[in-house]
C-alpha cells in the first residue's frame, strides 16, 4: 500500500519541510478515542447497507480496538509523514488486518470524518464541563448557607454602597455560573447532529444509511446538507463564546478573592495549600491560583477570536485552514475544565473573616441611604431626604463621625422628622432585613434563593448521574 492515501497522482515525494508543515498529528492525536468510535460505527454501517460483507466489517472493527489499545498503552508510533490521526489509524490497519484495510475509508472523506470526531470529542467535553459547573454551583450553595449570617459592604464603583450578605453575593455568582451552565446545554443541541455521510462535499454514491450511523453514536440528528456539514464549525465558535463569558465570570470572581484577600481587605484567607509563597519576600502568601484564572481568560478569549477568524470569508466547503481549529479548541476546553475544577476545590478551603467584614460595614456612611429611606418613610419625597442626608454626611466627615454615631440632637438639627428610632434603621441587620424586594440581601430571600438553587442543582446532578449509569 502505498504510505499516503491520496499519492496515487504524484510523481514526487512530499518535501519533508511541508510534511512538518502541513501535519496536525501533534495535535489531533488527542482524537484518537473519538476517530476509532466514528469508523466503528461507519463500518457497522458499511455493513448493514451491504457495502462491505459482515466479515470484513468484523475485522476492520477488530483491527480498530486493537489500535486503540496500542495508542492507549504508548505502543503507537506517529510520524508526520502521515499527516493526521485519521492517516495514522487507517494506515496502521493494513498491519492488523491485510488488505481489507482498505474498505474502511468507502463512501466516507476525511472532510466528515474529522467533522465527527471534532462533533464527538466536543459533545463529550461540553458533558464534563457542564457536569463541573454543577458541582461548583452546589459547592456555592454549600457556602452560601453555611454563611448566611455574615455581612459585608457590597461595593459599587468599588466604594462601599450598602451592606450586604456575603450568601447574597456568593449566589450571585450561582446565578452567572447557572447562565454559564444553560449556554453549555444549548450549544450541546447544536454540537449533537450527525455529518458523517457527506463524505467530501456532495455526499456519496454508495448506498448509506446515515440515520442508523447516527443512532450507534447516539446522535439525535444527522446533518441536512452535506456541503454545510462539512464546513460547519459554529459549534466550535458557540462552545468558546460560551467559554469566554464562562472565564467572564471566573475573572471577576478571582478579582475579588485576589482583593479580599489583601491586607487592604482582608475579609478571607486563602488556605496554605491554595497558595504560593515568594522566593524573596518571606512574609508573603499569594493568591496564585485566582491570579492564574485571572489570566487564563485571555486565553480563552484569544481562542474565540482565533476560530471567529478562522472561519471569516472561507468559501464553501472544506478548507485545509480548518485544521487550525484544534489547537484554540483544546486550549480553551483544557483551560475552562481546569479552571472549574481548582475552583471546586478551593473554595470550600477559604476561611472568611466576618468580624473584618463587619468592621467595613460599620464605616464609610453605608447606612446613608437607609437614613433617606428613613425620611421617606415619614413623608419626605426622596429627593429631598437624598439632600439633607447628604448635608448630614457632611456635617459627620467634618466632626469624624458616621451618621449612627452623631447624637439625636445632632441628626434632628438636619430634619425634624427624624426621632430616637433612627438609630435602630441604621443598624446593619435592620438594612439587610428591610431589602426585602424579590431579589434583595433580606436574610429570608437569601435563604428562600439558597433553598431554590439547593433544589435546582440537586436535580441537576442526579439527572445526570441518572443518565450515565
Ligand atoms: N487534518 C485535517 C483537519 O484537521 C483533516 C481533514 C483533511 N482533509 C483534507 N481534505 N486534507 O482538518
């Protein structure tokens, strides 16, 4: 057999320099699994539709395992000279099973067939990122309810605005990493469908059954259009725009577990065993794996823009530039997976500081507009109650005092709405509970959201767990 499947029309070897140039095998070598499943299937196909006898598709299948033995146990040569892990495989198939070896690749092109194993990789990964972002979520809700009695100011401009519950806070991270976990799903219905049976770009001649090749991979769909099915990578693009927003929301996490943890703040304390020390500064403990998530979103990202770029203005149908899909593809789903699964793992190793965080809410005139909501609540249009308790602010930076130190005297001298019972409304509990607004920090809609989402994600889980036993 000659070494390349397609030099029957070349006079000349390939010059090793393009041979090193134009391989993948470095990287789509990680497909092997997926590329041993796909021609399983298609030689059962092969098979059932009478292209091949049944004996010849037992012995291109038993080939086939034992291929995907030699390359899980290391004893697989690969070698750029063979291009792809779709030439690897079918190259190697001559040794275990002769000359019918050669049937194989009947009515099938590597254009679909690197289409399927991109498909199946993609939907197996998008499965095990989807499953992580659950455990993470109820790794929140754990910490949320253990947690539902601290308090810490919620920020905005990054200036102290009014307090909050650390719970509240904790799930609104649960609510982007649910967004996260839907996106993921959605873009699964898309990945799903079939394009096996396009063959190059116009389909085959060969009397194919794509539907009963679409069930043995347990594909619900299989492609319409053989020439969109060999040139589709929206999937790819959709699983790394949902991705990036997914790393969106790790970057603004890790920024605020980075600034918390900082002697500036120091509302937590990254455990010794999620954090790095310095080679030249001996007191120092750095938050090194919030730093790296941090960072590791630009890489995502990048991937995105990569595929995005790829793909712009490529004519119809295949296009070698489409092998440049794998290594931003890989990258990003390696990242993502690894990002979610340290996650998992710190964040119930954080020790919270309630007494500092508490101490940040007793300060910064916090309780400002609950002393105007004060004033509503005893006839004063808001706009006025804004004013004058603006005038109080100022009046207590003036005499360094927060507005629940300042005496009755003193507070009535700015309106005479004001009694003795103001005192209690600018107490740190009453404004949590008072927020009682669908959604707001009151210490009964945290608990009522924790209990929703415990329900949500518990479900969740065991619907997958259910599905995969
Ligand atoms: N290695 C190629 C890729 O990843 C497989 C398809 C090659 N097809 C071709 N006509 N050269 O896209």
């Amino acid at each position: 057999m000659a070494e390349k499947p397609w030099d029957g029309r070349f006079a000349e070897k390939t010059d090793a320099a393009v041979e090193a140039f134009t391989s993948s095998i470095g990287i789509d070598r990680h497909l092997y699994d997926y590329d041993i499943d796909g021609s399983i299937a298609h030689c059962k196909m092969l098979a059932k539709a009478s292209i091949i006898t049944g004996e010849e598709s037992l012995s291109l299948i038993g080939g086939l395992e034992e291929i995907r033995g030699e390359i899980k146990e290391g004893n697989f040569e690969f070698s750029d000279r063979l291009e792809d892990i779709h030439m690897h495989i079918e190259n190697r198939l001559a040794a275990h099973v002769g000359s019918v070896s050669r049937k194989l690749h009947t009515a099938r092109s590597r254009n679909d067939q690197v289409a399927l194993d991109i498909r199946l990789y993609l939907r197996d990964k998008s499965r095990k990122i989807i499953y992580g972002l659950m455990q993470l979520r109820k790794v929140l809700v754990d910490m949320a309810g253990r947690y539902i009695d601290v308090v810490l100011p919620g920020y905005t401009h990054l200036q102290r605005a009014q307090p909050v519950l650390f719970s509240h806070h904790l799930m609104a991270y649960y609510e982007m990493f649910t967004r996260d976990t839907r996106r993921f799903e959605e873009g699964l219905e898309r990945i799903n469908v079939m394009p096996l049976g396009a063959a190059a770009l116009a389909g085959t001649t060969y009397p194919i059954d794509r539907a009963y090749t679409a069930s043995l991979l347990d594909f619900p769909k299989v492609s319409e259009n053989s020439m969109d099915s060999v040139s589709d990578r929206d999937f790819i693009i959709e699983f790394l725009a949902a991705a990036s927003l997914c790393m969106v929301h790790f970057s603004r996490f890790s920024e605020e577990l980075v600034l918390w943890s900082s002697s500036e703040f120091k509302f937590i304390e990254l455990s010794d065993a999620f954090s790095t020390g310095s080679s030249i500064m001996p007191q120092k403990k750095n938050p090194d794996v919030p730093e790296l998530v941090r960072g590791k979103t630009g890489r995502v990202f990048g991937s995105l823009i990569s595929v995005l770029t790829l793909m712009k203005s490529l004519p119809l149908a295949y296009n070698r530039d489409m092998q440049e899909d794998k290594p931003p593809l890989f990258d990003a789903v390696e990242t993502l997976t690894a990002c979610i699964d340290i996650y998992i793992r710190m964040l119930p190793n954080i020790k919270i500081n309630p007494s500092q965080m508490a101490d940040a809410v007793s300060t910064g005139y916090i309780n400002a507009t609950d002393m105007a909501d004060f004033l509503v609540c005893r006839g004063m249009p808001f706009r006025e109650a804004h004013g004058c308790v603006g005038k109080a602010v100022g009046y207590g930076l003036e005499n360094k005092k927060e507005l629940h130190e300042l005496s009755l005297d003193e507070l009535q001298s700015f309106s005479d709405l004001i009694n003795e019972d103001i005192f209690q409304a600018l107490t740190t509990r009453q404004m949590i509970e008072r927020r009682k607004s669908y959604g707001g920090t009151s210490t009964d809609n945290v608990s009522a959201a924790i209990h929703r989402a415990e329900k949500q994600v518990v479900g969740e889980i065991k619907s997958i767990t259910a599905q995969s036993t």
